[in-house]
C-alpha cells in the first residue's frame, strides 16, 4: 500500500510526525512499526514523500488512507479529521432513473448505486491525478479517477457505468450464463461459467462482480449519465472467481479479504459528491440501496481487570477508552467495564481479546513488563461419551477383537453390494459436494462395508482367521432434508449447512477359525459360529450395564435368512447380527462363511452405567431347583427365560440353561429345556414353604403364558 504523506495530512493536519519526517523519518517509521506495520523507507517523489506499507490480510481496512491516518492518530493521541465533500448539484428524485435487483444475495449482501447526470468526461484536476499517480494507479478521466480516488481513500472499490449503454437502465446481480461472454477492461474475452457472479443489465454481463468491469459500458468522453456502483461481495467467492479467471486487481485485493458492508453506502456518496465537483455532475438525491441481509452492530464488553491479566500489566479505563474512541469505536462506560461498538471497517475486532490487542499496539508492547503468567492449572479429563466409548472398545478387546479404522468415505457401489432393501435408509447416503477421488464420494451411512473390504483384503492375502471390529461415526439426513455436505459450495459461497445426524455406530466381521494353533490343529468346534457373535454383543451389554439384552429371529436382506437375529436391548432394537449372505459375501469375495454385526452404539451407551456398583457377599444361602420345560423347538430360549423370571419374582437370583434335548419320547418338532434356578432371599434364609411356592408359581404361570408344560 503506497501512501503519501501529502494525502494523510489531510487527515492529520499538522501532526508532528508527518512534518518532521523530510528532516529525520525514524520517528514515525519507529511509530508504524510498533503498531505492525511492515514498511520500505520513504521514497521522494518530486516534491512528495510516498511510504510503502505491508498491510497484514486480517486489515483490510488498512488498504485506505484513512484507515492509515487512524492508527498513525490513535497511537499519538491526535483526532482524526475526515476531508468534507461538498454537497452540491443535487437532482431532486422523481421517476426512477434506474432499477436494480440481486439475485445471489448470499454471495451480494449490499449493492448501492447512485445516479448521475449531465456529467462531462474529461481529464482529471491536478491534484487528484498526481494524488493516483502517486499510489501507483493511471490516471483515466475524472469519473474513473473518482471510483478509485475514493478506493484508496476509504478502501472501498466501486464502478461506474454509463447509464444510457444499460439495456434497460438496469443492473442485475447474477450468475453468469453457461459459456457467457464477457470483453473486460483489458481488452480480453472471457468465457465465463456458472460460478461466475457478474453484473449484468438487461441483456448482457456487464462486470465481473468485484473484480473488474466490461468495455461496452466503460466510461466514455460522450458519456452523460453515469451510474455508480458500491457493494459487498462475498469474500471466498471474488478470491475463487480471481484465480479461475486469472485477473487480481486493486477491486479483488480488497474484496477477499472480506470488507464491511456498512462502509459501502458512506463511500458511495462521497464519490457521487466528487463526481459532481471534477466532472459538473447533478446526483440523484436517493441512492439505490440493495441491503438483503444487515448485521447487526457488535458490541463488546472490555473489562479493564481482564486488560490486566492478559498483559501482566494495569491500563487505566479512561486511557483505554481514548484509544479505542480515536480508532473510531463507539464507548459506553459501563461501570466496572466499557462497552465499545467497533467502527465500520474493522471485522477483525470481535471479542475482548480484539480491544486488549489494540491498547496494548498503542501503549505500546516495549512497555509491557516481561512477567511469566501465574495460572491455575486444572487437570483436564475426557467427557462421559469418550469415558463410555472407551469402555465399550475395551470391552471388545478384551473378547478377543481387533479394533480396524476404515475411511469414513465411501462409494454408493459397495452399499449395493449388500442387496439393500430399496427403502432402506443405508440406501441413500449424503453426497459430498467437494468429493476427491471417485472412492471417496459419499458420507457412510454404516461401518458394514468398510469392514467386510477390510475382510476382504485379509482374505485376499491368505490370513483367514480375521475378527475385527471398529466403532465410528455415521452419517445420515434428517428425514425430509435433502442436500449436500461440505462447508460451502464449489464458490465459497456462504451456504446453510445441510442438517446431518451423525451417531456413533459398532461393527463386528468374524471368519476363520475362532482359536489358533489348538492342539489338534483340525477345524470343526473351533470355527467362528453365529454363537459366537451373539456371545460377544451380549457380553458387550452386560460389561457396560446397559440393561438385559436379547435376541428375535431374522434380520436384514444382507444376513442370511435362517442365521440372523435382531439385537434388543430391554426390547429396544439396536442392531442386527449374524451370518453374512452367500450372495453377498460372493459380491465381496469372501470365501467360506462371514458372521458380521451392526449395532447402534449410539443407543447402547446412552443406556450405560459408567459407574461402578458394588454389593457384599452374600450372607444367607442359596437354594437350587430344576427345572425342565418342554418347548416348541420354534420358541425361543430368551422366551422361555423370561417367563420363568416373571413368575418366580424377586427371590430368582440366577436362570442357567444346563441342557437342550430333542427326541424320543418327546414329540418331533418339540425339545426339552432344562434350567437351574438359584433362589436367594437378603435378608434370611427362604423356607422349604416358600422355595415351594415359588416351583408352584412357576408351574402354573408358565405354560399359561407360553405354549410349553412343564415335567414334574
């Protein structure tokens, strides 16, 4: 940012620094360092000094003379005065001499233009074209040397349009067309595409949007009516559009660092007031104001206690206060605090941390005592869902598992490898609208397939013994919300993000033998079954108490039909398991059999008791009664247990199922049961009465619930 020192006396009349610097430059230079400005030594230009500054990108409002003049003013104590504009030849508005509309308002929140007519193109006064010149920029004619007068004046880019080469008299804010062409000011046709934001009248693109602007309405030396452009623009969107279309101008620069749209309108009209004074202009009274979305003014709160905690060292309010008013901010005295308002411009000042930076540039950091920081230190500890999820996956291990981490990305064409029902939620999972490779396009919806390709690969290199199991986040829409993820468009464009459930899910693939090297080396007992799985889902629940786990037969299509359970926990599903369809394992090359598992993770913790309980032994006996029940081998275990507990009540301890038999004497079809019930009281030893009531109470109830009897 070239700056001379002529133009900031203007802001800074008769500042002591400024009038010494032909003699001796240390000084100020000495000031805009401590205030984090990266400079050159002043250059000599005729009769002019010009510093050259390095401005940081979180400061745009620093790319302006009068931003400049500000902290040079505020680090000396001295008031900043803004130039007058003089206010004449005003056209009283009538009908409207020109319309405008926004179609993009997320990447155009402001658009401000001002009408002028019976204007005379020309060459520019003296003093504003050497003023340009001076800054690096060529002077044109008095109307384009206002727009960019007033840019590095205020730091706020515009355009001017001659209005009667407007179709229509009309300015539209839109996407560009699919293959639109646009001649820009350098002279060269571009080729523009849908990402493209541009200013177009009627019938044509007329400006790249924030960047620069095309020949058919340029400025001319017949130009007579001329409408001028101040907006806002989104910040990601002009940086995107720049680099695709290879343009970076003084318009851009400024642009993506992200300008406040409140300064628009105020430069708007000090450039119409110009524009009347060089070039004998009439302005339209009221200005075309778009303002689609205003933010409302910050307000924060600056405590002079935290001042002096964050630097080691006191800053009185008042002096505080007197700096923070000299960069232009609003300040309230609060009390025991001050409420400051930042001024237009300054988007970097969003917290108190912000106003504690600025005083402590304009005290100055050489007179912050070196001090160490005396904080109390408090031990940091992992919150409940990482305290239940590591349990959960140390109690995993400990069965015998092996924790896998798959890519939480994937392709729709492994999710049809499973044969999914078409309304199936696993069906439609939520595209990435950014994805990077052709794998990686989609947000998994289960952990199944990335482990059964882990499955895979091991089979694929001769290790069949594979249990794994991982436990990872899912993805799914809302019902009823469609869209796509990702933090914004291929624009940067601000978008509202797409409301995604996200929810901790467990998977569990299982091949191969279950032990190995046992001594006789054979297969048989010591293959993995469906039992096994079922064990180690039941053990999961009971480590983490998270209530009485059980199983119905059947699953989804991608287990197979007679080897698949549903999971509940206290007759709530969360999940399914079992052994894996033929079909589908033949999609996924998996030989032999495949026993998986997916359960909803999310629900079984949420059910968890972290907390460990503990109870004494017990002091009175224990009694033990058989009991053999004969079944239809169609009716569950699970069935039965839970019958016998509901009719024994609250002296039943423990039910063990020590024996399964099916044959003769007993029917085809059916199969006896037999149980061990441990019957415990807590407080006294039961009775031969009362362990006989409750054999009694068992023997009506039961075959009164379920289609069994009971063997006496």
């Amino acid at each position: 940012m070239r700056v001379p020192l002529s133009w900031l006396d203007d802001f800074l009349p008769h500042h002591e620094l400024l009038a010494s610097v032909a003699r001796n430059p240390e000084p100020l230079l000495d000031r805009l360092a401590m205030l984090g400005f990266g400079h050159e030594p002043p250059e000599r230009v005729g009769d002019d000094l010009v510093l050259d500054l390095e401005i940081a990108s979180n400061r745009p409002d620093l790319l302006s003379i009068q931003g400049v003049a500000r902290e040079i003013g505020a680090g000396s104590g001295v008031d900043l005065r803004v130039p007058a504009s003089t206010s004449h030849g005003i056209e009283p508005a009538t009908d409207p001499m020109a319309h405008v509309s926004v179609e993009e308002p997320d990447w155009c929140p402001r658009f401000t233009a001002h009408v002028i007519t019976d204007v005379r193109a020309g060459p520019s006064p003296e003093w504003m074209a050497r003023r340009l010149e001076l800054c690096g920029i060529r002077s044109i004619n008095n109307i384009v040397d206002v727009t960019n007068y007033v840019m590095l004046e205020q730091g706020q880019p515009m355009h001017a349009f001659d209005l009667d080469r407007l179709k229509g008299r009309r300015l539209i804010v839109r996407r560009a067309h699919r293959h639109e062409m646009l001649v820009t000011l350098d002279g060269i046709e571009r080729r523009l595409d849908r990402d493209t934001l541009v200013v177009a009248d009627a019938e044509r693109a007329v400006a790249v949007a924030g960047i620069i602007g095309g020949v058919e309405t340029e400025i001319r030396e017949d130009t007579a009516r001329v409408l001028l452009e101040a907006a806002s623009w989104a910040p990601a969107q002009i940086r995107r559009t720049s680099r695709r279309l290879g343009v970076r101008t003084e318009s851009s620069m400024r642009f993506e660092r992200g300008l406040d749209r409140e300064i628009a309108l105020g430069a708007a009209r000090r450039a119409a007031a110009l524009c009347a004074e060089v070039a004998g202009g009439k302005v339209v009274a009221e200005p075309l104001d778009v303002y689609v979305r205003k933010i409302p003014p910050r307000l924060i709160t600056l405590r002079p206690a935290r001042v002096q905690r964050v630097l080691g060292v006191g800053v009185e309010r008042s002096r505080a206060a007197d700096i923070l008013r000299r960069l232009g901010c609003a300040v309230q005295d609060g009390g025991e605090s001050v409420r400051v308002t930042p001024p237009p411009g300054r988007l970097d000042l969003e917290r108190e941390e912000d106003l504690i930076e600025e005083v402590a540039r304009h005290v100055g950091y050489d007179r912050i005592p070196e001090i160490m920081p005396v904080e109390v230190m408090q031990a940091g500890r992992r919150t409940d869902k990482l305290v239940s999820e590591a349990a959960a996956r140390d109690a995993l291990i400990r069965a015998g598992l092996t924790e896998a981490i798959t890519v939480s990305l994937i392709t729709p064409r492994l999710l049809d490898r499973l044969g999914l029902d078409p309304d199936d939620p696993w069906g439609d999972p939520v595209p990435l609208r950014n994805p990077f490779t052709a794998e990686h396009t989609h947000l998994r919806p289960c952990l199944l397939p990335g482990l059964l390709e882990a499955a895979r690969v091991n089979a694929s290199r001769r290790v069949e013994a594979v249990h794994l199991f991982e436990i990872g986040r899912i993805f799914r829409a809302r019902p009823g919300v469609a869209g796509l993820a990702g933090n914004g468009d291929a624009t940067g464009a601000a978008r509202t993000p797409v409301p995604i459930e996200e929810r901790r899910s467990l998977a569990v693939a299982l091949r191969g033998r279950w032990l190995s090297g046992d001594w006789d080396g054979g297969a048989g007992d010591w293959d993995v079954t469906f039992f096994h799985l079922k064990g180690i889902a039941e053990t999961l629940v009971a480590e983490l108490r998270a209530g009485t786990p059980s199983a119905d037969p059947g699953g989804p299509p991608w287990l197979h039909p007679a080897r698949a359970a549903r999971i509940l926990v206290d007759q709530e599903p969360v999940g399914a398991l079992g052994e894996l369809h033929p079909d589908v394992a033949g999609r996924f090359d998996l030989p032999g059999r495949t026993f998986v598992a997916e359960l909803d993770l999310e629900a079984i913790l949420a059910r968890a008791v972290l907390q460990p309980r503990f109870s004494g032994l017990p002091r009175h006996p224990a009694v033990r009664r058989d009991v053999a029940v004969v079944a239809p081998e169609t009716l569950s275990h699970a069935a039965v247990e839970s019958a016998l507990r509901e009719a024994a009540g609250t002296m039943l301890e423990t039910v063990e199922l020590f024996d399964v038999y099916t044959g003769p004497p007993l029917d085809a079809g059916m199969r006896n049961l037999a149980y061990a019930l441990t019957l415990r009281a807590p407080d006294r030893t039961l009775t031969g009465d009362e362990v006989e009531a409750i054999i009694h109470r068992i023997y009506e109830e039961v075959p009164a619930r379920l289609p069994v009897r009971i063997r006496m």
